[in-house]
C-alpha cells in the first residue's frame, strides 16, 4: 500500500460540519474533508495499492483516527470494473449473464441504482468483503457508484459526442455521449498508455464518432506533460482538462485531478432536492 497524496488544513477540522466523501476501487482508497457551507477542500488523502483487501482498509482507518469520527454526511463511491446501464422497466433483469461475459465476480454482491432524472438503472457488483467492510465502518454513508455520480452530472449536448475520461491507476472509467444522449459507461482496464487510446478509438468507431472532431474532456491522474496524454492528443484534437468544483487551497495539484470525488457530492446534493 503507497500513500500518494496526503494533504490538510492547519487548523483543527470538526467533522460533524464537514462531508466525507470516499471513493474505493480494486487499486485505490481515496477521501476527502469538505466543507459544504464554504465550498472549500479541508483534506485530502490517496492511496493505492496492487489489489484492495480489508486488512489494508483497516490499516488506512487506524492510521487516520478522523475517519473514525461522525461526519454531517459522509458519501462513497465505489467502481469495481462491471456495470451495466438498462432501462428502469428492466432493473429486475438477470445480469448474470453479462457478468459472465465480462469475466466479473459472479459472487460479488449485485446493487441495482436508479440514475436521477433518467428512466435507467446502474446496476453493478461490489465484492462482498469490501462491502461489509465499508458498511462496517460507514453505516450513515450514502453509497452510490461513480458512474451513476458522473452521469448525473453531466450535461453534454454537443453534437460532435463527448468522451468523459477519468484517469486512474492503470484504469479509466469512460461515458461517451452523442446529440445530448448516454452512449455507454465502463470502466476499462490497461496496461500501457497506447492500450488506453485503442479503445477510446475502437469505441468512436463502433459509435461512428471523428476522434478529429469529438469533445474528450480528460479528468483524473494525468498531466498534459504525461505519455498518456501524448498518446491521446495524438488522436483527439478536442481535449480539455475538466476542473474540480470545490475551492482547494492546500494541495497545489492540477485542478482536475479529483474531479470524480466531487461529483459524489454533486450527485448526493442532487438527490437531496
């Protein structure tokens, strides 16, 4: 387990006036002290590690005793590679199969998530220790999945498509959109940058969109110095790095590097109203 980020106020943080906002996937634990009054970041930590597991989820709790403390809200967002989007009149659907042709956990835990303000259903599997850990340790939280966060906040209506890209170690969750309508969300995985952009070419491809002319509007762990990005913008004439929402004052990096950790505020904000 590495711990890449570590950052924080210098003053004392009183969680029962602040959100914790959490993501977990196979290869990382992030969180985030919000402040919702004030709009402004308090702390932020990330770590990332070759496979998660509850021991090493443990250690993470007991090494930062805030966790510990009662939050006026805390949210997690989880992403563990299979989902799939279906029509609400479906979301009783056997997903069996999908999961088989997607090589997932068929024993993992399935959770069905309405999508607010459209007729469609996430449906996706969390491993069932990560589960009951979280619940465990989070029983007030209010879980959801990052793809269901990201599309309910976006508002693409750009008739050329939209690539929403989020980078990740070794992993991008990906939500392509065309005339203002939700193509596709996943998360893929890859081992080399070049891997990376074939499949954001194979998926323009299959939904007849101009890598010349698309919108890919790149978040995440990447740099516009990085081979990855070079790789991208080799291909993708239209990229553009989309910002974080909150005021951050304490961690001088790139404003788009935890865009998908303020979406789950966003998105639990807006099922609030």
């Amino acid at each position: 387990m590495q711990e890449q980020f570590n950052f924080s106020i210098n003053t004392p943080i009183n969680p029962s006036e602040n959100t914790l906002v959490i993501q977990v996937t196979p290869t990382h634990f992030r969180y985030g002290i919000y402040n919702p009054d004030e709009k402004t970041l308090l702390q932020l930590k990330h770590f990332s590690f070759k496979q998660i597991g509850a021991e090493k989820l443990d250690n993470i709790v007991s090494q930062n005793n805030i966790l510990q403390e009662n939050f006026y809200k805390i949210i997690c967002g989880v992403d563990f590679g299979f989902n799939t989007l279906l029509p609400s009149e479906m979301d009783q659907a056997d997903v069996t199969p999908i999961m088989y042709l997607e090589n997932a956990d068929q024993q993992d835990h399935v959770i069905r998530e309405t999508i607010p303000g459209l007729d469609i259903t996430n449906i996706y599997s969390v491993p069932p220790v990560i589960l009951t850990w979280l619940v465990q340790h989070f029983p007030s939280a209010h879980y959801l999945h990052q793809h269901t966060a990201g599309i309910s906040n976006a508002d693409e209506t750009q008739e050329q498509g939209v690539l929403k890209v989020d980078i990740q170690s070794n992993r991008f969750a990906l939500t392509v959109y065309k005339d203002g309508q939700l193509l596709l969300a996943k998360t893929y995985s890859y081992t080399v940058p070049v891997d990376a952009v074939f499949y954001l070419l194979k998926i323009c491809e299959q939904f007849q969109l101009s890598p010349q002319e698309v919108i890919v509007s790149l978040s995440g762990l990447v740099d516009t110095n990085s081979k990855l990005y070079r790789e991208m913008y080799d291909y993708f004439l239209n990229i553009s790095l989309k910002a974080v929402g909150w005021e951050d004052e304490i961690s001088g990096l790139p404003p788009h590097y935890f865009t998908s950790l303020y979406e789950l505020i966003l998105c639990e904000s807006l099922q609030d109203t």
